[in-house]
C-alpha cells in the first residue's frame, strides 16, 4: 500500500488549474500541483504518538517517509500528529525536500541538524512562494495545557490561482472569519472538538461561513475515539449535517485515506459573513 500511493502520485497528472490530493489521515494531505511539486501537508506517517503518548495509530501508513520524497513539507504547529518527529529524518534524507512552518517548528527542523537553507519560516499575515506555491500563514487558536502552540498557523496555498486552506488545529475564533476574505477554493478544516480543537458544529460554521466549494472535515480516525478525550465530536456525518442546515452548499468530501481527489476552482464561491 505504501509503495502504491507513492507510484500513484507520481503517474498521476495533473491539469493546469487543478490539483491532485490524496488524505493521509488526521489532518494530513499529500498534494501534486500541475507543475508535478508534490507537497505534504501535515503528515503523520510514523507511530511517534504510541512510542511517546502510547496512542496507537489505527488508520495504515500508507506512505513510506524514507521514499515520499516530497518536495515541500507544510507544517502548521509543533505537536507530533502535525510535525511528525518520527519521520523528519527520512523526508530530509531527501536532499531537494524544503519544510515550510512557523517559527517554533522551523527552531525544531534545523535543531535535528536539517539546514537552515531548506527551512522556511513564515508567520501570520506573511506569505513565501515555494516553487510554483504561494503560501501565506493565517490565524489559528490552539491552547492545549501543557502543549501551547503560541504560533499555531493556518496555511492558505495558492496553486495557480486555486485556492486551498487548511485550518490545521484551532478553536472557534472570531478571527478566522476574515479567512473568508481570501476566498478559498477548498477549505480542509478540524473537527474533532478536543485538544483545542473546534468541534464538529463550530466547524461546520466555519465552512459555512468561508463559502467554499469542496469542504474536506479532518483531524478524527486516526485512533480510537478514546484516545480523542471526552466530548470529542468524531463522526463526519454531524459536521455535514449541520453544514446543510446552515445552507452550505459546498460538496462536503470524506474521502478513503488514500484516495485520490482532484481539486477545481470555484466559480464563485458564496461567503457568508455572520
């Protein structure tokens, strides 16, 4: 399975103004622009988690850090279903691989010997262009006692004019309606409702309110609920449901971890401000 998706991704082309997107499960993505820059977002592909926190992963690894030979590595926080210590290594064996994050993960990279040539910091309202990807950090609220991430981002990636954000971890915040503004194409937004996270109705508001074409709900399933925390909101199902009765009238997207999705512009995405 491992050497299947990497051997889909790199068969599979991309069209101008589109992108290739495969979930990796939680909330990470691997992504092919039309120039073929492969790029992950997120990616938990170890099982740190057990080997620090004894939370076994239940979802495959379904791509083999030492051969994902990524382009790009985005990263929105530190904690390590995000920035995957366990694989860090293997991607950087991979001497073309850049890591874009901010600045507390960007300290993390070059302190395990990475070159500070291939670490790209970025803050919030700051935007870099990697290869043939802009990228700009956005606001994110991810206090976890114990795990603060003062310098959590969201990450809007604009790929040829196509839009894509991811939320990475954050709770319900005024300010992140402004995301709104910017229009994204795709929106890939939390769920899970613990561990300073939104739940499944705060999420669906936000996509509600950001307008976007494709909704792709994350950050559930990669172990068992029980290691989720109480309260936590897991089914994707509750998001989709509240989303509708909202008046969301973007395809919201649960794909299979490892399937392939491909992402259009929106004509003209609706946004909704209150």
């Amino acid at each position: 399975m491992m050497s299947t998706l990497r051997n889909e991704i790199d068969a599979t082309a991309v069209s101008e103004g589109t992108v290739a997107l495969w979930w990796l499960g939680q909330a990470g993505y691997a992504l092919k622009t039309p120039a073929g820059t492969v790029a992950l977002i997120d990616p938990y592909l170890s099982n740190i988690v057990e080997e620090l926190y004894g939370q076994p992963r239940i979802v495959p690894q379904i791509l083999d850090p030492a051969t994902a030979h990524p382009d790009i590595v985005f990263t929105t926080h530190w904690h390590e279903d995000h920035f995957d210590i366990g694989s860090i290594a293997a991607f950087a064996a991979y001497t073309p691989t850049l890591f874009v994050g901010p600045s507390s993960v960007a300290a993390r990279i070059t302190g395990r010997g990475i070159a500070a040539e291939r670490v790209i910091a970025v803050g919030r309202g700051q935007t870099v262009e990697v290869r043939d990807i802009k990228v700009t950090g956005l606001f994110a609220r991810h206090e976890v006692a114990g795990f603060l991430a003062e310098d959590a981002l969201g990450l809007l990636l604009d790929i040829g004019g196509l839009r894509i954000y991811h939320s990475g971890d954050t709770e319900y915040d005024a300010r992140l309606h402004s995301v709104a503004e910017l229009r994204p194409d795709a929106a890939m937004i939390c769920m899970n409702g613990s561990g300073g996270c939104m739940n499944a109705h705060e999420a669906a508001l936000l996509a509600w309110q950001l307008g976007s074409r494709l909704v792709y709900p994350n950050h559930f399933g990669m172990w068992a609920p029980q290691h989720y925390g109480p309260g936590a909101t897991l089914d994707p199902a509750v998001f989709k449901q509240t989303y509708q009765r909202l008046g969301g009238t973007g395809a919201v997207r649960v794909p299979g971890v490892g399937a392939l999705e491909k992402l259009e512009p929106a004509a003209s995405p609706a946004v909704h401000a209150n």
